[in-house]
C-alpha cells in the first residue's frame, strides 16, 4: 500500500508522513520545482513546474489501492478511475457517488468567476480539521491493509 500525496499547497503533508509512519505505508510526496519537500520516511518526487504536471505524473504512478491525498477534483476523479483512494485535506474521502457533483460545482464556480462574477474564498483551516483529516486517513488506510489482507 503506498500513499501519494499532490502536495503543492497541502496543509497537511506532515500529518499525513507520520500517518504513514504508523501505518508503516510507503509514502510519496510529489510536487513541482517551487515547492521542497524532506519529510523522514517519504520519497520526494519533483517535476516541472507547468499546468497539471505533477497530477499527470501522480495519476502514471498509480496503482489499485493507492491513497491519494488532495485538494484537487479533477486529480480526484482521474485517480478514482485508477481505482485509487482519494481523501481530500479535510478528511472528505472522493467517491464514485460524490465527484460528479463536487465536478459540476468546480465547473459552474468557473462560469461564475470567467463572467465577473466574485465567490467566497475558502476559510482560514481550522486545528479541527486536521483532527478529521487524521481520523479519516487512519481509518481509510485500516480497511485497505484489511482488503489488502482478504485479498489471494
């Protein structure tokens, strides 16, 4: 089981290094050139600064059962078509049954944005959310290592 984290502008890349840690999960932490990252017990992948760069590579990397950790819909639904895990910062894990609708948000936020118009940005993060994010990624990388186990 390996954890892939699309790191550029993720809040919690350290949490979720230690997370990996207790879990003894391999843990790759993928970013462009702007970013640095050296976290004990991870594997720092950089690439190119460009549009999607580090999302195409992370989505090339991936295999059933990986946990990916982003903040990004579009990387979530690639990945969700790899079969991966997808969790978002705040402890929403991505689904089948959530990402078209949270797709047609982003898209009609878009609309909004190119025609003018304003939308409220995101709040300040909040220590509880690091509390979710934890609690869901522990609990997510538990039924993996049990699937893990079931499966011949």
């Amino acid at each position: 089981m390996r954890i892939l984290i699309d790191a550029d502008g993720c809040p919690v890349v350290d949490l979720t290094a230690a997370i990996a840690r207790e879990h003894h999960a391999e843990c790759l932490i993928l970013c462009d050139t702007c970013h640095r990252f050296e976290k004990p017990g991870t594997t720092t992948l950089t690439f190119s600064k460009g549009a999607d760069s580090v999302d195409f590579a992370l989505v090339n990397l991936l295999r059933p059962g990986d946990v990916v950790v982003t903040q990004d819909y579009g990387l979530a639904a690639m990945c969700l078509a790899r079969r991966a895990r997808v969790l978002h910062q705040d402890g929403m894990e991505y689904t089948g049954g959530n990402i078209d609708a949270l797709l047609l948000a982003r898209h009609t936020a878009r609309k909004i944005r190119g025609a003018g118009g304003r939308l409220k940005g995101p709040s300040r993060r909040r220590g509880v959310q690091d509390v979710d994010f934890a609690l869901a990624l522990r609990r997510l990388l538990a039924e993996v290592q049990l699937s893990e186990r079931e499966t011949p």
